[in-house]
C-alpha cells in the first residue's frame, strides 16, 4: 500500500492523452508561428517606401545639378511661321484661350499690330499677360518671328517674313555676284 501512495505524489500535471496533445503544441508549434511573426514584423520595415523602388535613380534626381547643358542639331532646318504656329501657338490663339487674340480677328490684332512687328516678336520671347515667355523653347527665336509674321498677316497685318542667318548671309553674296 505503500507503494501504491508512492506514485500518485510523484505523478505530473499531464493526466490524459488530449492535455498531452495541447501540451506539446503549446510547446512547440507555438513558439515557431510567434518567432515567425516576430522575424516577419522586424525585417517589414526594410521594405521599402511607396515610389522607392530604384532608390538609386530616385536619390540622383532629387541631387541633380540646377542647370543642364542641351546639345541641339544647328544644321536643322528652320520651320515656316506656319508651322511653329500649329506646334506652339494654336492652342490659345485659335480659341482665344486666356484672353489671347484670336487669329483672323483684325479688330483685337489692330492695335497689336500698330506697335509693330518687333514689339509683337519680343512680347512673343518674354511673355506677355497670360502668355509664357516662348524664346529658349524647342525653336529658336527666328522661327518665333516667322510665327508672329505668319499670326498677324493672318489678322490684317503686312509683314515680312524674317529670313534665316544662312539665306540673310547668302543674300548679298547673291546680289554681289550679279
């Protein structure tokens, strides 16, 4: 009878297969998914941000230098008042957008007209009212003119259309040789 006494004070907690079951999940599985959760919450904030995906390329345009230097073909040729007109111009000057005169109309050109045809061409490069300024853009200040020309005779006016450099040069050297 001793003995039987024996064994039951030495006996543990665990008293059937199911608390044995819950035991050892609790023991083993357990721990595993929380260091999982655990690894996975503190390498999540390596990721990186919305937008950084090439942080290399991102960290370059935020340090780029102010000014860039913009090699353009010299040699190309220079596009008619026509042209520059359709490329620049059009979107105001045809529906009158932000107060800008439209084409054809002689009463709102006529007083512009008036001043001349080297006020309109420099009020077209350094902006005037609602319009940008369009010298230093994709044509050259020549082309411009050309399209300043090509506006106003549209509206009334009777200007000449501004010759390139290369055909201004050629010009004397044609009637020299006459």
């Amino acid at each position: 009878m001793s003995d039987n006494s024996h064994e039951e004070e030495h006996t543990g907690p665990i008293k059937t297969p199911k608390q044995l079951l819950i035991t050892v999940f609790f023991s083993f599985v357990a721990p595993v998914i929380i260091i999982i959760g655990l690894v996975y919450f503190v390498v999540s904030d390596n990721k990186p941000a919305a937008g950084a995906v090439n942080l290399e390329k991102a960290i370059a345009a935020r340090i780029q230098k102010v000014g860039a230097v913009e090699i353009r073909d010299a040699n190309r040729e220079m596009k008619s008042g026509e042209e520059v007109f359709k490329a620049q111009c059009t979107a105001c000057h045809t529906t009158g957008a932000a107060g800008a005169p439209k084409v054809g109309d002689a009463a709102a050109w006529g007083a512009r007209i008036a001043t001349g045809l080297e006020a309109l061409t420099t009020s077209a490069l350094k902006g005037k009212n609602a319009m940008a300024a369009q010298g230093g853009g994709n044509f050259e200040d020549i082309e411009i003119a050309r399209a300043v020309v090509y506006i106003a005779n549209a509206s009334g006016a009777k200007f000449e259309a501004p010759k390139g450099p290369a055909a201004a040069a050629s010009a004397p050297a044609a009637a020299a040789s006459k």
